[in-house]
C-alpha cells in the first residue's frame, strides 16, 4: 500500500487523510499542534460566545475516527525532489507527499502591539481578556484591521476582522456601554472587502454607518505602537487595543526548501495541486502537492483564499493521488471552484456573501443567519468526527 504523508492539521491538511484513508492509503499526518482549530468559529472567542476548547478538536480524535497515523512534531526541512521531510524528532519519507502547513505572515515593526483573529490560536483568548480589561475599566477605544500582500492579492484575510469588530460592536450595545467605545476598522487599501464585488462594498459601507464605526481607509501602515497605528502620510490612529490580520506569505520552511516558490514564498502548483519544478519550461512532476493556504492560487483577481477552497483541493488531491497510482489519466482541477464563499457573522444577524465571474451578492441574514453560522460550527464538528453524515461538497 503506498503512502502518503500529509504536512498540517488544519483544513487542507485534515481533509486530505480523511479522504485518503478512505481511498485506502497509508497516511502520515505531520502537524506542529495536536489539534484541528475551527478558525471559521473562533471570531466568537473575543465576545465569549465561544470557548478555546469548543474552537478545538483534539487531532487524537480524528485519528482514531479516520485511522491515519499522527505525529505532533515542527516541520523543520522539505526535500521534495527526494519526498523527505526533516523534522525536529525525526526524519520521513513517503510515495506521495501533501504540502498542507498553512503560510506565514507578512512582518510588521511593532506587531508585538496587536493580536490577530487568524493568527496562532492562543492569540484569540488573549484579545478577549484583552476587550474585557477596557469593558472592565469603562470604556476604551478599539481598531481593528487587515493588510494585503502586493505579492501575492490571494492570501488575504477579511472577513475574520469584520466579523469580530461586529460582534463586538453587538456585545457592546447589548452592555449598554457602546457609547462608551470608539471602534474604527482600518486597512492599507482603498476599499477593504473589494474583492467580494461593489455591490457588498456598498452595503458594507452602510453597515459601519449604521453601526458608527470609523473607517481609517488607504493609508500604508507604517509601524504598530503601544497606543495607537502610525501610517505612512504621518496620520496616526490612536488605539488602547488593536486586533489586526496581516495578509499570508511564504511559510519560513519553504526558504529552506528545493520548492518552487512565487514572489510572495507560495509554492507554485497546476491546477491539479501538484508542485511543477521547472514551471516556465519543461514540468517536472515528484508526486508532490501543495494545498490550502501554502499554494500560490491562480485564478480572477478577486480570488481569495477560504477554507471551502482548501477542502476542494484536498479531495481533488486524494482523486488525483489515487489515478495516479492506478495509472489513470484523470485528474481533478481546483480552478472552476474558485469563488468566494461565507455566512459573514454580527453577532445579531449575518450576510450571505458570494462572489464569482458573474459579480459579488450580498444578502442580510437578520436573527438566522448567526444561528446558520453556528449550526455550520456543529456541523463541522461533528461531521469530520464522523458522528453524522457528511453532506456532499461540504
């Protein structure tokens, strides 16, 4: 039986030995945790609607559900031509080899002054304490934010900062102590949230009028600081707390890698997931993939890089691992599946964002659409612990 070994646990990583082990391969998953987080759920961490714990599934679990092998370990050295991986503990080879670690972030001086949603885990208990410290002392002012990569437009994370800054602008209100707070939404570029069409921009302007939130747009970001964030044209915005998600680059163990990288550090793959070598000549292919947040997506401008995405590369490598070995000429691509797709979260309410060829659409989801969000949070859950069915393409 051949086997494949499978770098990262969370979206990418797991569903691919979830769906490789039901191809019956031999699967190795490597992650530097020993557990799956939620991120799409843990905006609730902040307000308290949510648990650390509840954000979490214990990677023991799924092993034991999916039957592939787990190894808690750092990736350290990928040899890719050679299908060897160096870690801190040890040293594996396989036949196949899934890229799946997620990226890093772009740097920022002082980032030691903010908190970020969609950072490391642990980061999102901490930006609690951190809102209940200034509800605790009476009021405070609060900015929250993205950055974008020039690199590389993809590997952006918004609708994760709108969300929390919502949610909290619900919790706030629901304390009586909103008037209490200045919440500004900051980013570099001109109109954050852009790539889910002018349609959504619109409302979504509206939404931060209605709700009274400063807007701080189009200005690069020049450093952090203790109390605020200072831009490039010398304008600065005062802060006592700031939550902000840089935009991906190339994980730091790419650089050390024989991987063919982007501008950005993102491994360059086909539309079937696989590394080329030689991409702008003759393709060399190692039975190699990259999938998630690792792999420098092609596709419309607008692209962007969401767990739903991640999930369709994964399943499209287990079929693609699977022809390939059985010598098949079939393959499955992740182009046609790029859309943009997510149930973005108030708190009170949600809105139906979708985004494709055709445009972008916005639809208000008032009272249910935050239970919609939860119910896909149980779902989740439950379905990769194999407690009820999975429902296809999700």
């Amino acid at each position: 039986m051949k086997k494949v070994l499978i770098l990262g646990g969370g979206f990418a990583g797991v569903e691919a030995a979830i769906f490789l082990r039901k191809r019956g391969y031999r699967v190795t998953l490597i992650s530097d945790r020993d557990y799956f987080y939620i991120y799409p759920t843990s905006i609730w961490i902040p307000t308290g609607e949510a648990t650390f714990e509840e954000t979490c599934i214990p990677l023991e679990d799924l092993r034991r559900v999916h039957g592939f092998e787990l190894i808690v370990d750092e990736v350290r050295e990928i040899h890719s031509r050679e299908r060897r991986v160096v870690c801190a503990n040890g040293e594996y080879r396989c036949e196949y080899l899934v890229i799946a670690m997620g990226s890093g972030k772009v740097e920022y001086e002082g980032s030691e002054h903010f908190l970020s949603i969609c950072g490391k885990p642990e980061e999102a208990p901490k930006i609690k304490e951190r809102i209940d410290d200034l509800i605790a002392r009476g009021g405070g002012r609060i900015a929250m934010g993205f950055g974008g990569n020039p690199k590389d437009p993809s590997n952006v994370r918004g609708g994760p900062a709108f969300e929390v800054l919502f949610n909290l602008h619900n919790r706030l209100k629901k304390l009586g102590i909103r008037d209490r707070f200045e919440l500004t939404f900051f980013a570099p570029m001109q109109k954050p949230g852009a790539r889910m069409g002018e349609k959504a921009l619109k409302m979504m302007d509206l939404y931060f009028d209605r709700l009274g939130i400063r807007k701080h747009f189009g200005r690069k970001i020049e450093r952090f600081e203790a109390d605020g964030i200072l831009f490039g044209d010398g304008s600065r915005l005062a802060s006592d707390f700031t939550m902000f998600i840089p935009a991906g680059s190339g994980h730091p163990v790419f650089a050390n890698s024989d991987l063919p990288l982007n501008d950005a550090g993102l491994i360059l793959i086909n539309d079937y997931c696989e590394v080329v070598h030689d991409y702008d000549e003759s393709p060399e292919f190692y039975n190699v993939f990259a999938i998630g947040d690792s792999a420098a997506l092609d596709g419309p401008d607008w692209r962007a890089k969401q767990g739903h995405i991640a999930e369709v590369m994964a399943r499209n490598v287990a079929f693609n691992i699977d022809a390939i070995a059985k010598g098949s000429e079939e393959r499955r691509g992740y182009l046609e599946h790029i859309n943009i797709l997510c149930v973005m979260d108030s708190g009170d309410g949600a809105a139906f964002v979708y985004r494709d060829d055709r445009g972008g659409r916005m639809i208000p989801l008032p009272v249910v659409g935050h239970w919609l969000k939860k119910g896909w949070g149980w779902y989740c859950r439950n379905s990769k612990l194999g407690k009820i069915p999975r429902i296809p393409g999700l």
